[in-house]
C-alpha cells in the first residue's frame, strides 16, 4: 500500500503522526539508551513562498534549505518535505529538552520529497515500518 500523504495532510490518516512529526522509539542496551527515529514534514512551496519567489524578494533556496541537501529542485506540486532524523540518547537525558539536545550521539539527518521513498528508506535502513511510527506522547521523547 502506498503512502501518500495529502497537500492538507503531511502523513496518510494510517499512520500515526502528530501535526510536526511521527516519532519512533527504540530500547538499547537494557533500557539505558533510546534510538529515535523522527520524521518531521514541511511545507513546501506554498502560495506565499511562491508569491516571495516570484517578486524577488527571496530564492527557493532561502525559504527552502531543505532542497540544497535534497540535492535537486522537487517538482512545483511536491506538498510536503521531509526531514528524518536518527539518533541516540541516554535514558537519563530524557528530562529536558535541552540537556536531550546537548547529550544526542550518532545523529543523521536527511531530506526526502517522497513519504513512501522516505518509509521504504527507513524500512531498509532501520528496519522501522510506517506503522511503527507514533505521535510524540507515545514516546519518552521530552515536551517542549
């Protein structure tokens, strides 16, 4: 079954997902360690970027990083982006964002234009299928 994700929607009604994200968490070593897994959407070429662009006041690629390290320019009916992200964190940073942030090791990020390249890809690489995605609280993933 394909994912597809819809312009007003960034992840398919079965998959869930919270508004800014689908979270997925992994136990290691006995409990000590998570590996999370996030994949978070963004917009892409609304009609307000579209607007800027086109009166010169900004380029696609200052209101749209992301497509420098997607390493091509998506196609103009591309809804969403996706940025994912890997990494690990000690079971004792969990408490504060910041001290999370500070303590992350083995961090990678990657963009996609594509939700079921982006699953396919996860799949391959962590063994993580779309249904084992959740929304934020479903994780030990801190609050902001």
């Amino acid at each position: 079954m394909a994912n597809i994700a819809q312009t007003h929607r960034p992840f398919p009604a079965s998959m869930e997902a919270d508004p800014d994200g689908a979270f997925f968490e992994r136990s290691l070593d006995g409990g000590a360690t998570s590996f999370y897994l996030i994949i978070r959407p963004r917009p892409y070429l609304t009609a307000r970027d579209r607007e800027l662009i086109d009166q010169g006041i900004f380029s696609l690629e200052e209101l749209h990083p992301e497509v420098l390290r997607l390493g091509r320019t998506p196609s103009p009916q591309t809804p969403w982006l996706y940025e994912v992200e890997s990494f690990k964190v000690g079971r004792e940073h969990h408490d504060d964002q910041e001290v999370f942030n500070d303590h992350a090791t083995d961090y990678r990020s990657e963009v996609f234009d594509n939700l079921s390249t982006l699953l396919e890809h996860c799949q391959k690489e962590f063994g993580v299928a779309a249904s084992d995605f959740r929304k934020r609280d479903a994780t030990h993933y801190p609050k902001f």
